[in-house]
C-alpha cells in the first residue's frame, strides 16, 4: 500500500538543505575484494588530435569490452574538447554513450544488457553495482595529455579534474568512486581535454569507464527500484518510486528542475523503512512546463543516494486568443481541470474560471478597456490581450 503525499502540505525549508559533493575521485584502482565484478563499461579508443584509424573509437558494453559479442561500436573523429553523457537505463534495459565533438553527435547503445551480462557468464545482478573505476591509457613516444573534467553523477557535481600526462613508456593512471548506487541507475557526464601529440597504436590511447559491484564496499543505506513520473487525472505530475529495502535512512528529499541539471528541493518525505518493498507517492501541483525529478535517500549518517533522473512534458497550451470583444478562448492539451485567471497589470486577480481539455470560452464582458494578462495553471508565461 503506498502513501500519498501533497506538496502543499511539503513545500518547507528543504531546499536549503546541502550536500556534500560526490567524490572527488579517490586515485588508484576501484578495490577488488573477493566476489567483487566488473559489470558494465565504456571505452574511447585511439585518443588523438589528428588522423584516423578506422578502429571503433567508441565501445559500450558488457565487460570485458574486448569481446566483440559484448559491445556495441562506434566510429569517432576526435576534436578537442569531447563530451559525453554515459546512460544505464535498468528500466529500459540500456546503456548508452552520447558524444559530442564539435557539431557532430554519436549516440550508441546497448541493448538488453542483462541479458547480455547473463550471456557473459556474470551472475553478480547488475542492480548490485556499487563502484566506479577510471583509467586512462597512455603509450610512449608521445607528448599527448588527457584531461577529463566537469564531471557530474546524477546531476550531482564531482569535484576536480583528472589529468594523465604521457610518460616514456605505456602505463594507466586510475580513479574510482566507492560505495554508490550504480545499479539503480546513472548518468555520467563530463568533458575530455585532449593536448600534445598521440601515437598511432589505438590501444595505446585510452579513457576506460568500468561499473562493478563489490560486497566489500559497504552495505548502500537503500536499494532503489522504479522511478517515474506522469499526469495524474488532474493533470498534475505524479512522482512514484519503489524503494526494496531501507537501511537506516532519516528521510527521503524530492528534488525537481527545468533542465535536468540544477535541482531544487520541493519536499521532504518521511521512509517505511524495513527490508520489504516500498512504494512511495508525491503530487507535484506547481510544476510548470518541462519537469526533471530525482529522489535524495539521506542516512541517518547524513550521506546521500541519489535515484536516477525521471522526467515529463510540460502541458502545453496551444492557444489563448481573444475574440476582439467579449470572449478569451483557452485551449489546452494533456487532461485535467486547469485554473485559468485574467490579470491585471497590477497582478490584480479580475476574473477566474476553469477549464478542462479542449477549448473554453471565458467571458471578459465586465472588464474595462486595457490589457490584461491571461495565466493559465501548469503554464510557465502568461499570455497579454488589450480588452477593447
């Protein structure tokens, strides 16, 4: 049975509430204790600054990515700088890198990647993942530099910048981040920083992303399950997500933002707690336009566990027209019954009505000459009309 929760009755002093940052990495390699398993990954091979090689550029995948059978591949010109956006989607069953170079864009994804884990010989379930492992790959002979920064985790910054810088022979610099939920879901982003010059030898030149789980890493304080969001009858957002166990965690923090990068806190909601499944409700009646949400789980220990990042359309209007006389037509799209007021200039409330899906007429007989604005709820600008 799930508990509902209005954000009215919510909206508080949470947003005030900070965090520390993820990471900053921590050097060396992600630790492997006995059990532990790398699961998932991301390679760009073949770092340079000019030439090509033909040689997948890009492999994402099931590890070990050496397998063919485990990866999915793509072709990349390299152009400093690069960024990427690095996607498990356990929903969809994904995982997919977005890079940008320049102008040009090269998405790729694998599918069905339990499946593919399975195929692997990988039993550790991927839901397990708990451990991050950067390794950059640099050969001798060269004076290439890589830099790799702006790194964000869940829309959560990771603070500093990682730099190998080429030595006389081949040899890896590495970086990992311990204990976070990977197997919930993640994206990671950031920027790659080429400079100097690169041998020819694709192997040679590498930036590696390696998700495992490791049953050394400590015990996560909640075990995430379904995240999502959509309109509720009345048109409202609807955030629902399943948590399948707590572990000593103080509350959960509702986090909602327009672009999928700067959140701000909304709500605070109290956990079930316990080793069973929970399923957890909050309408969001003040979002406007295109919403993004993330769940905060806080520890009684105050560290963090972020969800993976939800969003839905905003509903959009799709006219407001005044008639040149009495009537403002309202036509709206996406359900519901919406409020609609007329303003005035003062922000003085004139008239108010209600609208459902469709096109509604509000009579603005007993306005005056001037300009008004009409507002419609859900809707982030208002729209103007002089009444003659």
């Amino acid at each position: 049975m799930d508990t509902k929760f209005t954000l009215s009755a919510l909206l508080l002093a949470c947003s005030l509430t900070t965090f520390a940052q993820v990471g900053p990495l921590t050097s060396g390699e992600a630790p492997r204790m006995e059990g532990s398993k790398d699961i998932l990954g991301t390679q760009y091979r073949a770092l340079r600054l000019s030439g090509t090689h033909n040689s997948k550029e890009v492999h994402v995948g099931i590890q070990p990515l050496g397998e063919s059978v485990n990866r999915v591949e793509a072709d990349l010109t390299y152009v400093s700088p690069v960024t990427f956006s690095l996607q498990y989607d356990p929903a969809a069953n994904t995982l997919r890198s977005i890079t940008n170079i320049g102008s040009t864009t090269t998405t790729v994804t694998r599918s069905n990647v339990s499946q593919a884990a399975t195929a692997a010989g990988i039993t550790t379930p991927l839901a397990a993942m708990n451990y991050l492992e950067v390794e950059i790959r640099l050969g001798g002979n060269n004076t290439g530099n890589v830099t790799l920064s702006n790194l964000e985790l869940n829309g959560q910054a990771i603070s500093g910048s990682y730099v190998a810088t080429a030595p006389n022979q081949t040899t890896s610099r590495f970086w990992h981040l311990s204990d976070f939920d990977f197997g919930s879901g993640f994206t990671l982003t950031g920027t790659i920083t080429l400079s100097g010059s690169f041998g020819n030898n694709p192997d040679n030149n590498s930036l590696a992303f390696t998700f495992g789980a490791s049953p050394e890493q400590g015990s996560l304080p909640v075990k995430w399950g379904n995240v999502q969001v959509s309109k509720n009858a009345a048109g409202k957002n609807l955030l629902q997500w399943t948590t399948l166990e707590e572990v000593n965690t103080e509350h959960f923090i509702v986090q909602r933002s327009t672009n999928g990068k700067n959140f701000t806190a909304i709500a605070h909601v109290a956990p079930k707690g316990g080793s069973q499944a929970a399923d957890y409700t909050l309408e969001d009646a003040s979002a406007a336009g295109d919403a993004y949400y993330r769940i905060i789980e806080v520890s009684v220990e105050g560290k963090p566990s972020y969800s993976r990042i939800v969003s839905i359309k905003g509903a959009a209007v799709a006219a407001v027209v005044y008639d040149g006389r009495n009537t403002v037509r309202v036509q709206t799209a996406g359900g519901g019954t919406r409020q609609v007021q007329v303003l005035d200039m003062n922000g003085r409330l004139m008239l108010k009505a209600s609208v459902t899906e469709g096109t509604a007429a509000v009579n603005v007989s007993s306005l005056t000459r001037g300009v008004y604005l009409v507002r419609v709820e859900g809707e982030a600008t208002a729209t103007r009309f002089v009444k003659q």
